[in-house]
C-alpha cells in the first residue's frame, strides 16, 4: 500500500491539531473547516491568540442544549429531505428479507430442539391437480 507524502507543513499542522482538541471540535460543530483553520495556522501561526478563543464559548449550558438539540432536529430533517425514497424501500426491502431469514434459520433451531412440542400444518393432497380420466 502506498502513502502520500505530506508536505512537511501538513504534517506539522496535524501535530498542532493533535495538542489542541478544541480544533477538532470546531471542526465537528461546523463552526469552520479544515482548510480554514489550516491556512490561518500557515498565516498566523501556533501562537496567535485565536487558538486560546477557539472551544470557549460565553454562552450558558442551557443555550448550547438547546442548540444542540435544535441542530440535532435540523440534521435529520435535512438528511430526511435528501432522502430518495426508492432508495429507502429497497433498503427497508433487504432489511426485511434478511430478517426473514434470521427468522427462518431461527425456527429451524427450535424445531429441531422442541421435537414433539412443534404444530405440523395439515397436509394437503400430494397433487392437487389430479384428474382421473372418464
């Protein structure tokens, strides 16, 4: 397997990120990107005050629960609004066709454990087309 070769200011750059967690988080929260926070490390360096403001937020706990949790809403009503349907009932098509068959597979366990204990459907007639010439 081949790997890149990270320019020497990327690698330093992750090694920057590795010692400030609070980066990582801005970027889960979607407060920036990569890419941004990357070129101002470039241009201002490890040492700027914007990387002792970054993860500290003024706001009281109450406010960032109810942020979260209207973020939280407003990611599944987007990620419902991408939703191709077709897509969705061929999915929910395979997951119950696999749970038929875990079901299946489970029956056939307890049929062979229960024994005696199991109903038999009745049987019908071995051919139910059976005609007798006059």
């Amino acid at each position: 397997m081949t790997q890149k070769k990270l320019h020497p200011s990327v690698i330093k750059f992750k090694e920057f990120v590795k010692s400030n967690p609070k980066v990582i988080q801005e970027v889960r929260k979607g407060k920036a990107t990569w890419q941004e926070l990357y070129e101002d490390w470039y241009l201002l360096g490890e040492e700027d005050k914007r990387w002792e403001t970054i993860g500290t937020d003024n706001s009281t706990e109450a406010e960032t629960n109810t942020e979260s949790k209207s973020d939280w809403m407003a990611n599944i009503m987007g990620m419902v609004k991408k939703m191709d349907p077709n897509q969705m009932q061929n999915h929910i098509n395979n997951l119950s066709q696999a749970l038929g068959a875990i079901q299946g597979v489970i029956s056939q366990f307890q049929g062979t454990n229960a024994g005696a204990g199991q109903v038999k459907a009745p049987e019908g007639p071995k051919n139910p087309f059976m005609f007798r010439k006059d």
